[in-house]
C-alpha cells in the first residue's frame, strides 16, 4: 500500500459523507474521524441568519477540526495506522466563501485557517461525492435533522457549485493526491451493496498504486 493512508470522504450536506467513511473503515479496518456537527451551538441560529452567524459557526468548526487533526496526527498516522475521516480540512474554506459575506471576516478567518492548517497532516487519498440537487434534499429529508431542515435549497445548490470548482482547482493544484469521484445520482452505496462494492474496489486499486503520506511540516 505504500505510505499509511490517510483518506477523506468529501462533498455537500447530504450526500453520505459519513455513511461512505463508516464502510470504508469496517471494511479495511481503518480508524473512522467523523466531524462534530450536532455539537456546534451556533449551527440551529446560523441556519436561521446565515450572515449574522456565520463567523462564529465557521470558526466552532476549525478550531474543531484543528484539535481532531491534530489527534489523529498524534494517536494514529504517527504510530502507521491507517485513518479515514468524513471530512476534508478544506471544506471550511467552501463554506467561508459562501457563508462570510464580510470582506473583513472572511480575511480574518483566512488568517486564522493559514495558521492552524499549516501543520495539520494531509490526507493523501479524496473520495468526492456530488449528487443533484433533487437527490441532496430527499437524502437530507431521509436523514431528519431538525437544523438541516432550515436549510435553503438556493444555499445547498450554490454549495454544491462550490465543491465541484473547488474541486476542480484541487486535483490541478495537488496532482499527486489521487480523487475518486462518484455521482450520488448513479451510485447509493447505502442501498446498492454492488455499488458500495465497486467504490471500495476503486479505493482497493488505488491504496495497492501507492500513497504518499503528508507528514506536517514543523
């Protein structure tokens, strides 16, 4: 397999992110990182005024995830265990993009990523899932998070335009990370098993190519 792996499930809210992380880590026995989301207090008022809460929520998140990474760096990828997570470090600035209308802020908290990032190990695998919208909002109904349930279907298809260019700029910017992607209006891994089998197959072909582990730099 090469270096130990480190990969991260990534795409908007709703397209399975955790549900794809969990399989991958029962099915390869790596340790599963799945993201704080129920626990951030300012998410149930940010989606209520997404402009007044949005700095405070962004920041609950990246000092979050900041402190999880840093973890995992510590716990696992240090000592060769392999690791999964539900989430990309990167997704924060797709969201602060979006959500920090504040030139000021959003510079501020661009200052603040740069800093925290820039010693945070990298994962050296991404899965990316997108879906339409139309599959986004009946995955999310599915799923019945009273906070999810306030979000705008404008805001959740503008995001998902930001994750597909964002990622597009990723695997021109990061050549040597290889990104499986798979279209969530094609493929349900959580109700097709053969489905689920041919992304786990795609990530078994990749992982025996060999990876490339980020260690921090310090």
């Amino acid at each position: 397999m090469g270096r130990i792996p480190f990969i991260t499930v990534e795409g908007p809210i709703g397209i399975g992110k955790t549900s794809l992380a969990k399989a991958i880590s029962d099915h390869f026995q790596f340790h599963l990182l799945k993201e704080i989301v129920d626990e951030n207090p300012f998410l149930d008022k940010f989606y209520d005024d997404i402009e007044e809460w949005s700095f405070q929520t962004e920041m609950f998140f990246l000092c979050n995830r900041y402190k999880q990474l840093e973890d995992i760096e510590k716990h696992y990828l240090s000592q060769n265990k392999s690791v999964v997570a539900d989430y990309h470090i990167l997704k924060n600035i797709i969201f602060a993009k979006r959500t920090l209308k504040d030139e000021q802020q959003f510079k501020k908290y661009l200052n603040i990523y740069d800093i925290l990032t820039s010693d945070m190990p990298r994962p050296n695998v991404v899965i990316y899932l997108n879906a339409s919208l139309d599959t986004l909002l009946k995955r999310i109904e599915k799923r019945g998070r009273d906070f999810e349930k306030k979000i705008s279907p404008l805001y959740l298809k503008q995001l998902s335009l930001d994750y597909e260019e964002y990622m597009n700029t990723f695997e021109e910017t990061h050549p040597d990370i290889p990104v499986l992607r798979f279209n969530g209006d094609h493929v349900d891994f959580v109700q097709n098993k053969e489905d689920l089998d041919h992304i786990l197959t795609q990530l078994e072909t990749t992982l025996k190519k060999g990876v490339h582990y980020h260690e921090p730099s310090h």
